[in-house]
C-alpha cells in the first residue's frame, strides 16, 4: 500500500512537472523565473526585508522574529528532514532536461526556496502584505526551473508555515508583554 501511495505522488509530481514544460514555458518565464528563484536562494529575498525592517524604528520585532524563523526553518528543512527522505530531484533523475539555472546539490524534498518563503511571509505580512506574491512565485520558479517536485514545494510550504506557527506560539507563551501583536498574527 504505501509503494502504491509513493507510486501515485510519483506520477502526479511528473504529470505536472510535465504539463509546466509542454505548455507554461516560454521565453519571457525562461528569463524571469531564474531571477526569481534567485531571489530565494538561502533566503536572501527574506532576511535583506527583514534586515531593512531592523534597521528602521517600527515593526523591529517582526524582522528578529523573521530572521529567527528562517534559521529554525533551515535547520528543520535542509539540516534534517532533505538529509532523513533524500529524494533526487528531478533535474537528476531526468538528465534530458536542460536547466535555466545551475543544477542544485542538495536533495530536494522540502523545497527550502518553499519553506523559507513560507514562513517568511508569515511573519512580514503581519505589518507588510505588499510581499505576499513574492513568496508564491519563488515556489513556482522551483517547479517552473525543474529542480522541485510539486509535493516538494507543498511539502516546503506546510513546513514553513507551521514553523512560523510553532515560533509565534513559543513566544506568546514566554513573553506576556507581546501577547497583543503576537496573538493578532497567530490568529489570523
């Protein structure tokens, strides 16, 4: 039952894998998705927003509380659980795709790209939703670019977002003073 199960996540990965190739890719995406997904490499796109956040006089606690994510959510996603499942990624298991991008070394179950910009976003929206749309289109370069699987970056986004959760519900327990604004941000 659970070779049947992998089976079938196999053949939806590919299928979609493969509907993006045969009918998304053109030569405008060819151009802005490698941009994109460059924009999430080690979540830079992530910690310059959050470090530019710091550096003002408001909201400098979303920018600690995001930097402090990304470096849980690295650890969770890269440290442990790409080094526990091992999945090859798809650039490798088909080496008749050409890349847009350099070809990645690590393995690629979660999407670290899908996990750092999930829960980033979580926690930016709070005082800056303009950079909500960011997030998606990075975990779409991942698929768009063939170094993800779909159930990579839905993998990446569960982790990211439940990551940001198990943060928010940490410091709502150990710090009563912030219990406002963190509460409003659990909450949503």
């Amino acid at each position: 039952m659970y070779l049947n199960a992998l089976k079938e996540i196999n053949k939806f990965d590919n299928y979609i894998l493969c509907f993006i190739k045969k009918y998304v890719h053109n030569k405008y995406l060819d151009i802005l998705m490698p941009i994109i997904t460059y924009m999430g490499n080690v979540g830079s796109i992530w910690i310059i927003i959050a470090s530019i956040i710091l550096l003002g006089n408001t909201h400098k606690l979303i920018g600690y509380i995001t930097i402090f994510t990304l470096i849980i959510g690295t650890i969770l996603g890269e440290g442990i659980v790409k080094n526990i499942v091992r999945r090859v990624r798809p650039c490798n298991k088909h080496n008749n795709v050409s890349l847009l991008i350099s070809r990645p070394l690590s393995y690629s179950f979660p999407s670290g790209h899908a996990l750092s910009s999930f829960a980033a976003s979580e926690m930016l929206s709070i005082s800056y939703p303009q950079y909500r749309f960011i997030f998606m289109l990075i975990a779409l370069s991942r698929m768009y670019l063939y170094v993800h699987y779909p159930t990579d970056i839905i993998a990446g986004i569960i982790l990211g977002i439940l990551c940001s959760k198990l943060i928010l519900m940490v410091l709502q327990v150990g710090d009563i003073t912030k219990i406002h604004l963190l509460s409003e941000i659990y909450l949503r």
